[in-house]
C-alpha cells in the first residue's frame, strides 16, 4: 500500500511578502547611498560659497588681476598683493615635482616589474607608512637635517642662505609626495593586459625594451595623472612647508631665496584676523584660491585615469 506524502509548497504570501520587503529594503539603502553622495557634493558647493561669500569684500574692493598680481602685502593699509604668494607656492611645488617624478616613476616601475615578493611585501607598508607621517614631522626632520644641509651647499658655492628657502621646502615636500605618485603609477603599470608584454618579448625585446616602448608609452596618461594628484596633494601642504621657507613676503628669484607659500600665509596670519579689517577677507580669498587650484587637478588626474582604463579595458 503506497502511502502519499503531501509535497509542502511554500506559501505565495510569503513569497510576495518577502519579495517587498527586499524590494523595500534595497530601494531604502539606495536613497541612502544617494543622500550620502549628494552631502558629500553639497559640502563642496557650501565650503566653496562660504569662502566666495567671506572673499567678497576683497574681490570687489579691486580688480581681480591687481589682486592677483600685485606684489604689496601690508593688511594695515589694506593692500592685499598675492603675488608673492602665488609665486612661493608655485616655485615650491614645481621644483618639489621634478625631484619627486623621476625618483618616483623608477621606483614604480622597479616594484611592478622588476622587484620579488618578497621586497614588494616589505616595500608597500613601508610607503603606506610613509604616507601616514603627519606633515609637522616631515617639517621637523627638514629643520633638523636638509635646512642645515641646504645652509653648507649655499656656502660652498658662494651664495649666503639660512637654509629656510625653496630648495629646502621642495625636498621636504618631494618626499611627501613620493607615497602618491608610486602608488598611482604602480597600479596603472598593473593595468597594461599580460598579452602585451608577451608579444614584445616574443618579438626579442629585452625586459627593459619592453618596459620603455611598450608599458610606459600605454600608460602616459596615467602617469600623468599621478604627477596631477601629486601637485595637488603638494600644492595645499602647510605645515612641512611652513617650518623651511623661510616666511617671507617676496616672490623668490633662486632656489636659495626664501618664499611664502599660500597655506603658510593663511596659517600663520589667521590670529590676526580680529585686529585688521578685510584681512580675513583676504586670507579666504587665499584658500578659495588653493581649493579651485586643487578642485581643478583632482578632476583632471580622475578624468585622464579614467581613460586609461577604458584604454587598457579596465573597469573605468
């Protein structure tokens, strides 16, 4: 005798049931993960407003270009002349780049193509780790050792310098960026498909042929956008740079001349803010400045990374 065992269905409630609940759920974190993205964009737009809004009274007392290029900074007159600034931070960032590229783009291409596991193992924490050095330490250890430095070459070659100069700010701000651009180029080096490398050693090219003509020609742009993400991470440091400047008002003519960079004016002048009109007006202007500088390249190292994955058939 066949005994029948009742085949238990689920129930189509509860599955429907289920099924809205799901539905209810993703739609709730999708609208939150919108609302996070669009706070983190509307903090942008409001900082950038509010440095507008507190700049305005300098922005509109003068022409933006004799703002911009003037060279007499005297708060007390109320003459306010970036030039200077402008110029200390230029020369800074620039010269602290062509040190940092080379030594960067070599050591990159050194870990992606040529070191073992072993030292890659060592060498990655070691830049994470260097990345994470607040910047005051960095100013310290310049003061300590490249000012000095920087003091006993100006002597050798005839020309008088404390050490606090433009020199002794690049290196200090060289070495900050190194972390960045390692990174960045490692990756994108990363990103070339195996298959290119296989063809320009099946043809005869030598490991560095290979290297030369093949990777780093398929990744410019995003060795390019590792240098932009450098700049710009130099561009805004304050306190290294700060400390082995030198601090004065003067667009710098050498390397051995003193500068003021942009963060170190708005860092060292904020206290006086509540004693000379329109000088905090000044002083945002500055950061509104460094924030559409830094906005501006950020962007543009996104833009220029995003086409070479799409290049390389990355996800972009």
């Amino acid at each position: 005798m066949e005994v029948k065992v009742a085949e238990r269905r689920p129930d189509a409630t509860l599955l429907s049931s289920g099924g809205a609940a799901r539905k209810l759920a993703d739609r709730v974190a999708t609208a939150g993960l919108y609302a996070a993205a669009g706070c983190v964009i509307l903090l942008v737009f409001a900082i950038g407003l509010a440095l507008v809004v507190k700049s305005w009274p300098v922005l509109t007392g003068r022409p933006l270009a004799q703002v911009l290029f003037s060279s007499v900074w005297k708060p007390s007159r109320g003459e306010f002349g970036f030039y200077p600034f402008i110029m200390g931070t230029l020369w800074v960032t620039v010269l602290a780049m062509a040190m940092s590229v080379p030594v960067s783009l070599l050591t990159a291409v050194y870990l992606a193509e040529y070191a073992g596991r072993r030292v890659r193992a060592i060498a990655k924490p070691l830049l994470d780790l260097l990345a994470g050095i607040p910047s005051v330490v960095f100013g310290l250890c310049g003061w300590l050792a490249v000012v000095p430095a920087v003091t006993a070459v100006g002597e050798k070659l005839g020309q008088f310098t404390t050490g606090l100069c433009v020199l002794s700010g690049a290196i200090v701000l060289a070495v900050m960026v190194f972390p960045v651009t390692i990174s960045v180029c490692e990756e994108v080096l990363h990103s070339v498909p195996l298959e290119a490398r296989e063809a320009s050693l099946a043809v005869g090219a030598t490991h560095w042929q290979t290297v030369k003509h093949v990777l780093l020609r398929a990744v410019y742009p995003g060795i390019t956008a590792a240098v932009i993400l450098g700049f710009s991470r130099a561009f805004g440091e304050t306190m290294a740079v700060l400390m082995v400047v030198g601090n004065v008002p003067q667009a710098p003519h050498s390397l051995l001349d003193p500068a003021y960079p942009l963060p170190a004016l708005i860092a060292n002048s904020y206290g006086e803010v509540m004693t000379i009109p329109r000088e905090e007006s000044a002083l945002m202007l500055a950061a509104l400045i460094l924030m559409v500088v830094v906005i501006a390249f950020n962007v543009l190292a996104r833009v220029v990374i995003r086409r070479i994955y799409v290049r390389t058939g990355g996800a972009g």
